[in-house]
C-alpha cells in the first residue's frame, strides 16, 4: 500500500494520504492500456475525475436538468440553487472575498481572452504596454497580441533564466510608466517553476499596474488564496482541477469587474433591452451571455468537494515528495536532461533524452502503457529559450504512486535500448 505521510499543515497534526485508497475513486486508473495497466503522467493536460464528479454529472442530466435563472418551475429552480451554490464554493476555495467575483468561463483560456477583450480593449491605447513573461503557455500570450493588433499597444515579455526562473531585474526594467497589466503564468506547465507572485504584484501595484495570474496549473497543486497573491484577476479551469471539461473560471477585483465592459452581449447579461440601447445586469452576470455550461458548473463543485476531501496541504506535499523523486531517478539516466530546474517547482518533470526525438520517447512509453506528453505544450517561447523543438513531459497528480515513477524510469531504459 501507498501510504505518503506528508509534513503536517499545522504541528502535531499530521497529514496522511492513502493514495492505493484514493486511486480507487478515479474509474479510470483501472484502465489496461495495450494490455498494461494505465499509468497516466499528463496530469498537466488534464486531469482524471473522481467517481463523484462523474455521478454527478450524471445526476443532473438523469434527474436534475433544466435551464437556469429563467423558470419559476421546480427543475429550474433547483439548477439555479445548486449552480449558484458552486460560485459560492469557488469563491471559498480561492479565498475570494465575494462570489460576485467569480466569473464562470469555458476555462482558462476563455478567462485570459475575456479580460484581454473587455479590459485591454477599454483602457489600451498605441503607447501602452502589456508585460508578459517568457514562459507563458501560448493563452497568455495570443489573447494580448490579438487585442495589440487592435489598440496598437505593444506585448513585452520578461526573459527567462537558464533554471527556467524568471528574471526579477529584468522585470523591474521592463515594468514602466506605460504598463497597463502584467499577465503572468502561477505555474509553468512546460517546466513546473513557481513564480513569486505576491512579489511581482507588489511590484506591479507599487507602480499601479494590475496583475493577472494563469492558474491553470497552480490551483490543483499548490493551494490559491487570491488575496494572499495580492492578484487582480485569476483564471483557471475545472479539468485541471480533477473537474469536467468545459467550464473554468475568471477571478477579478469588484472594481476593475465593475468598470470593465461586456465582452459578449446575449440573454442573462442584461438589465434591459429596447431596440435602440441596452443596459448590462451587475457583475457577474454581466460576463456571462447566455446558457451556461450547467452540468460542468455541478461537475466542478463536486470536483472541489473531492480536492477539499483530500485537503490541499496534503496534496501539495505528496505531489512534492513525488517530484524530488521523479527529479532524483530520471535525472541520473545517462543521456537524460532536465528542462526546467528552479528552485520552486511543482508537478512538472520535462526532459529531453539524447538523440531520440521527444516524440519516440512517447511512443516507446506509450508502448507500456505510459501517458506523458510530449511536444511544445503550447509554450513556444519557451522551446526556443531553451532552443529545443520539443521536450517530454510527466507531470504529476495526488493519485500517482512511486512505482509509476519507477515504470517510467524503467519505460525510459527501454527507449534507450531501443535507440542506442
Ligand atoms: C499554464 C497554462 N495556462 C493556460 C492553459 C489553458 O488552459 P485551457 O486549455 O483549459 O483553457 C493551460 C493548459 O494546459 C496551461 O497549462
């Protein structure tokens, strides 16, 4: 049995996790794949779901379903119950001061794209900057190069450190008087770094610039608490966070929400509506046009439901002890370099394997029935830094076990053999 004893969260009390327990609540971890059992390391790409959020899910559909906010009658009123409940415990779950601040989205690309539409578009113009950094995923980056295209506002990005940390002094220089936001990823899902970002906000702030914060990764694995970050916006996405597809989230500060505009017009968003003019419904319905994805929003609060079950502490610690051994036995395979090696890091392992190609290095795996990623994952910038077309990447979630990190050690043997 798998039993991680994890430092406590508070002295004398500590943490323990059952991960052959846990494992049991996720269906698919049974799985045989090309007749191995599945070892599934691309947690970074999404992540699998637990009994309860599939059952809830299914739930609704078998005996809940109806549209919400617009029926007197019993199914519509109980949708609306229970998906206003959930923006209640997102609000909960990263520590926002009001549900009102919670934004329900397609996920986090969708919650970058609204704010660079809705924000960016209202207050940038041609000498105005928007300051990202070198190792955004490529939905922290497209979204503010598209609304620069339009406002003539430039995109500068904050280089990128050999270790894969980013460059504080060099932040300080590009942060000028004509930055309008920073926009910066929590944690990197091509190299696992954690940025600073208190520190960066309190930078940012010191001058009177916003920051947004991509949480994609970081909010199934390192605990968010948006007031801590000091952050002005927070997006995320429910299948990260062991949670369906299609729903995320967009977490922003009541006045920046307030004095932004509408950035897709439909039903629910309004207050009224004549022929000639409109009017919008206060926040949040002001950024949610139209049906919502209900079923997801129920998917995600269960998803919640189950982290909380686990406890965040707890899952930060495994997932460590897991890395720094991952860390430890990959890194000591002759031929095998490590992408990526900050001092804060999490979850993320991304490698290359001397003279295989990042995609065989898949494939063999694939052959054993291991999941990893392989590719640019949708950070460019970041394979260029590094002047690498590709890496391979395990990433890590609170129900993989020390002896899938021994498969892939030995899954990686096999590659060498095979093209040594
Ligand atoms: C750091 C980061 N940002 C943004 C995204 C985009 O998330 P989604 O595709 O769920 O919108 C991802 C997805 O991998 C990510 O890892």
């Amino acid at each position: 049995m798998t039993t991680a004893t994890t430092p406590a969260a508070h002295p004398g009390f500590p943490v323990s996790l059952d991960v052959e327990r846990i494992r049991e609540d996720f269906p698919i971890l049974a799985s045989l794949v090309r007749g191995k059992r599945l070892v599934y390391l691309d947690n970074a790409a999404t992540t699998q779901k637990p009994q309860t959020v599939i059952d809830a899910v299914a739930r609704f559909y078998s005996a809940e379903n109806a549209n919400i906010h617009r029926g007197v009658h019993y199914l519509s009123e109980r949708a609306t119950v229970a998906f206003d409940a959930v923006r209640t415990h997102v609000a909960t779950f990263l520590n926002a001061p009001s549900p009102r601040q919670i934004i329900f989205t397609r996920g986090t690309t969708e919650s970058i794209n609204l704010v660079a539409q809705s924000f960016g578009r209202s207050v940038l113009g041609p000498e105005d900057e928007i300051l990202i950094t070198g190792m955004e995923h490529h939905s922290n980056i497209v979204p503010w190069q598209l609304v620069a295209e339009v406002t003539g506002a430039t995109v500068r990005a904050v280089p990128i450190t050999d270790a894969g940390e980013l460059d504080l002094d060099a932040f300080d220089r590009l942060l000028n008087p004509r930055t309008r936001l920073v926009a910066v990823v929590h944690l990197s899902n091509a190299l696992g770094t954690i940025n600073p970002v208190r520190e960066l906000a309190d930078r940012a702030h010191s001058r009177g610039v916003p920051l947004l914060v991509d949480g994609a990764q970081s909010a199934a694995h390192v605990g968010v608490d948006v007031q801590a970050l000091d952050c002005d916006f927070f997006a995320c996405s429910g299948h990260k966070v062991y949670g369906p597809t299609g729903v995320g989230v967009l977490y922003g500060r009541e006045e920046l929400l307030e004095r932004m505009p509408p950035w897709q017009g439909g039903g629910d968003m309004i207050a009224s509506v004549t022929l000639e003019r409109s009017t919008w419904a206060p926040v949040p319905a002001k950024f949610e046009a139209g049906t919502p994805m209900i079923a997801e929003v129920i998917g995600l609060g269960a998803a919640l439901e189950y982290v909380e079950s686990v406890g965040l502490p707890a899952i930060a610690s495994w997932e460590n002890e897991l890395l720094a051994y991952a860390t430890a036995r990959v890194g000591e395979i002759p031929g095998v370099r490590l992408i990526g090696t900050a001092r804060r890091k999490a979850s993320v392992l991304s490698f290359v394997v001397d003279g295989v190609h990042p995609h065989d290095v898949g494939a063999v795996l694939d052959d054993e029935g291991i999941a990893i990623r392989t590719g640019h994952h949708c950070a460019q910038p970041i394979m260029q830094r590094f002047g690498l077309p590709a890496t391979a990447r395990a990433s890590f979630a609170f129900y993989n076990t020390r002896s899938e990190v021994d498969a892939l050690v030995r899954g990686l043997d096999r590659v060498r053999a095979v093209f040594g």
